[in-house]
C-alpha cells in the first residue's frame, strides 16, 4: 500500500524528506563548483612560464658565465650559452680558494645545525603546544620577542662567550648558537596544536605512557611535515650564512660561503672563475632543495586544508 506516509514497525510516521529551499540548492551548487579542480587558462600557464624563467634565468647564466674565460664574457655580446671550459674552472677555483674544505666545514656545521634545531625546537613546540606548566606563556612571548632583536647587536657579547669557552676558529662556535632558533619553536608550537588533538594526548596519559613516550609515538608522527619543512629551512641558512662565520672561523678553517671571498682577489679577479666556485659551492643546497622540496610543499598544503 502506497500512502504519503510510511509506518515504520513502532508505528511513527516517517514523511518523506522535504525539498531543499532554493537558498540551500544555492550553497550546495557552490559547494559542488568550490570541490571541482579549477580549469587554468592560458594566461595561467603564461605566468606560470614567466615566474619559472625569472626563477631558473639567474642559475642557468651562473652555468654560463662559468663554462666560459671571462675574455669570452667581456666580448661585445656575451654568450648565452654553456661551453665547454666549466671543469678547467672549478679546477683554477679550486686551486685558489679552499672550497673543499670548506665544503665539508659547511656540510658538518648545516647537519649539526639542522639535527639539533629540529630536535629541540619539536620539543620546545610540543612542551608549549600541549603541556601545562607555571610561566608558559610568558616563556614563549619571550621567545618569539628574540626574533625582534637584530643578530647585530648580539655579535659581540657571542664572540667574548665563545672564546670564553675556547671554540674560537673551531665549527663549535658557528654550531652552538644557532641549535636552536625561536622561529622554530614558534612554527612547530602553532603545527602542534593544531595537528596533534588534546584528546589524543589524553589518551595516551591514560594507557600509561609518559611523556616522552607521547611525544615519540604520537607527536613526531604528526608533526613530520612541519619537521621537514623546518630542516630544509634550517639547512639552507646554515648553509648560506657568512657573516657570523666570518667573524668565528680563521681563513684556515672557513666555511664554503667564507672561502668564496678568496676567489675575489687580485686587480682584476676572473668573474668565471668565481662563477664557476659559486657553482661548485651550490650543489649541496640544491640537492637538499631536490630532496626535501616535495616535503615542503605537501607541509604547506596540509596546513592550509586544516580548518
């Protein structure tokens, strides 16, 4: 028997479901266009093209200008293609300038750097995220306050500290003050909190693990993405920092970015030659970029879905 009602076994009346009002068809018509991928059109991929050659145009000329003499540079046009004298290059920059050794000074100090700033920073972030101790808050606006103060002023105060401690011209100097940054905590805490439910946590209290425990199983999972954004972040500026390395490390014992300044002397230094040490020095940084770029786009992208 058909009938606008239907009896259900406990004898209740079940109408049938009402139409949607046009202002609800309205939002689930926007919201079936917003779940459809987007169409580019030719004027996206003309500026996608156009941001892709600015981007690369500065390495590929580096490629260019350190594959030629600079006698071939200095003609009236300039070449824009690579030749063949880029090998004979690194060799003269290497013979000037100690890029290998400090291509491994720079390779110790970034690892380190990173190792430590991502360890300490995921604690840091976790202990401000999601635990509850006296004085929280105020640590942690002090800590986002060290961002305000310029590197600058604290230079020499750290260099007294560190031959104080007798890690003058030692990698110690370059390494220790930078294991830990308050950008890190800062990103990590914010990642955390949002990444990781407080009930999760409580949870694992009630199991009976630690705290450690927690933070191990539970936390470091979570927060991968934003440890390998942080790591690719930390290794490039560790790796491109002059200034207080400079300052910390003899000419001896340099860095990669304080060696290149002894391709730069003479009256006239040989622009491929620096091009071509500039190069050499920059492989490291972009197979890192290579291997840890996907990461930070997918770290990216997961934080901007959550909410």
């Amino acid at each position: 028997m058909t009938s606008t009602a239907q009896q259900t076994s406990a004898g209740q009346a079940v109408s049938p479901p009402a139409r949607p009002v046009p202002a609800q068809r309205r939002r689930d018509r926007a919201r079936t266009v917003r779940g459809k991928p987007m169409d580019a059109g030719p004027l996206s991929y003309l500026i996608l093209v156009v941001v892709m050659v600015v981007s690369v145009f500065p390495l590929y000329y580096t490629i260019v200008m350190a594959s030629h003499t600079n006698a071939e540079m200095a003609a009236r046009t300039p070449p824009l293609l690579p030749s063949g004298s880029l090998f004979t290059n690194i060799d003269q920059a290497l013979d000037l300038a100690p890029l290998n050794k400090g291509l491994i000074n720079s390779l110790i100090v970034a690892g380190c750097v990173t190792l430590g700033t991502v360890t300490f920073c995921t604690l840091a972030g976790f202990a401000f995220a999601k635990l509850r101790f006296r004085g929280r808050n105020l640590l942690l606006g002090l800590c986002i306050g060290t961002m305000m103060v310029p590197t600058q002023m604290g230079i020499i105060p750290l260099y007294m500290l560190m031959a104080k401690f007798g890690f003058a011209n030692h990698l110690q100097a370059v390494i220790l003050p930078t294991l830990v940054t308050a950008f890190g905590v800062f990103f990590l805490r914010q990642y955390i909190a949002s990444a990781v439910p407080d009930e999760l946590i409580e949870a694992g209290y009630v199991d009976g693990a630690g705290t450690f425990r927690i933070f191990r199983s539970i936390v470091v999972p979570a927060a991968r993405p934003a440890m390998s954004v942080l790591a690719m972040l930390t290794f490039l500026t560790a790796w491109n920092d002059f200034f207080w390395p400079l300052i910390a490390l003899s000419s001896q014992n340099p860095t990669v970015q304080v060696s290149f300044q002894s391709l730069a002397t003479g009256y006239a230094p040989e622009q491929s030659i620096i091009m071509a040490g500039t190069l050499y020095g920059t492989v490291p940084a972009l197979v890192v970029f290579a291997l840890l770029g996907r990461q930070i786009v997918g770290g990216i992208m997961q934080g901007a879905v959550k909410g």
